[in-house]
C-alpha cells in the first residue's frame, strides 16, 4: 500500500511539474487581468443601476412630501369648515402616505448601505487591478531583459540514428589516437 502512496505522489508531482511548465505565469497574468476588468465592468454596471434607482426614490420621497403638505392643507380646510367625514377620509389617505415614506425611508438606507458596500468593493478591486497591472509590466520588461526564456526552450529529440552514427565517429576518433 505504501508503493502505491509513493507512485501516487510521485505521478501527482511529474504532473504538477509538467502543468508549471506549459502555464506562463504572463499569460495567466493577463487572463487574471481581462476577468478583473470584465468584474469591475458589472460592478460598475451595478452601482450605475443602484444609483439610478436611488434618484428614483428620492424623486417618490419628494412626491410623498408635496402629498402630505397638500393634505395637510386639506386637512385644515375641512376641519375649519367642519367637515368632519371628510377629514377622516384624508386622515386615512395621511396615514398610508406616511406608512409609504416609512417604507421608502427603509428601502432607501437598504439602498444606501449596499451602495456603499459596492463602491467600497469598487475601490479595492480598482487598486488590485492597478497592483496586478504593475505585475504584469514588470514581468513583461523581464522578458525583454531575459535574452532566452526558460519556459520555452524547444523539445530536444536526438534519433537513434543519429546516436550511432556519433558513436562511431568517437570510436573511430578514438581509435586514431
């Protein structure tokens, strides 16, 4: 059972070994770098729509406010005029309008902390971006500086022709000493 542990590992390791080989740390750099922008993309997309629908509501908050002004003065109409009836009436469309700015004022800080959440979010993704884009320019001046790259030295296939062929030319070098 240890064999097969061992082999395991063993065949694991060569893998791992060969996969470090063919991946380019500035390839995969890039790759990291297009899905960084494509998130931020949708995040700022995101925070464009939340901020959209925040005017939205403070439009509705603004609207709720000119309404309860306005039924306020409706209020004092009717009370003055001793239509009592009717003042109920607008005392019920009074409280459905403030049970609704209630409501708004909830969704609207709801809204204001994940806007919040978002752009911090937003902020710290731009400055990883900005770190891995530093990376990236730094490993690609190393390839300029590097005058041979490590990683792409072409496969060496010696036949076995041409094996023997220099073993003979060393065995008759040889022989002529």
């Amino acid at each position: 059972m240890a064999l097969i542990t061992r082999m395991s590992r063993l065949f694991r390791a060569d893998v791992n070994a060969v996969l470090d080989r063919i991946e380019e740390p500035d390839v995969l750099l890039h790759q990291a770098i297009r899905e960084m922008e494509e998130e931020l993309a949708r995040d700022e997309q995101r925070a464009r729509l939340l901020a959209h629908e925040q005017q939205q509501l403070d439009g509705r908050d603004a609207e709720l406010d000119r309404a309860l002004t306005d039924l306020n003065d409706q209020l004092n109409t009717c009370f003055s005029s001793g239509k009592d009836d009717l003042a109920r009436a607008l005392i019920r469309r009074r409280l459905e309008a403030e049970q609704r700015r209630r409501l708004l004022a909830g969704r609207r800080g709801t809204l204001a902390g994940t806007v919040a959440e978002l752009r911090r979010r937003l902020d710290d993704n731009h400055r990883r971006l900005d770190a891995m884009r530093q990376k990236a320019e730094l490993l690609a001046d190393e390839a300029v500086d590097r005058p041979a790259d490590r990683w792409a030295d072409p496969d060496v296939t010696v036949r076995d022709e041409d094996v023997e062929v220099a073993f003979l030319r060393e065995k008759q070098r040889r022989a002529g000493r």
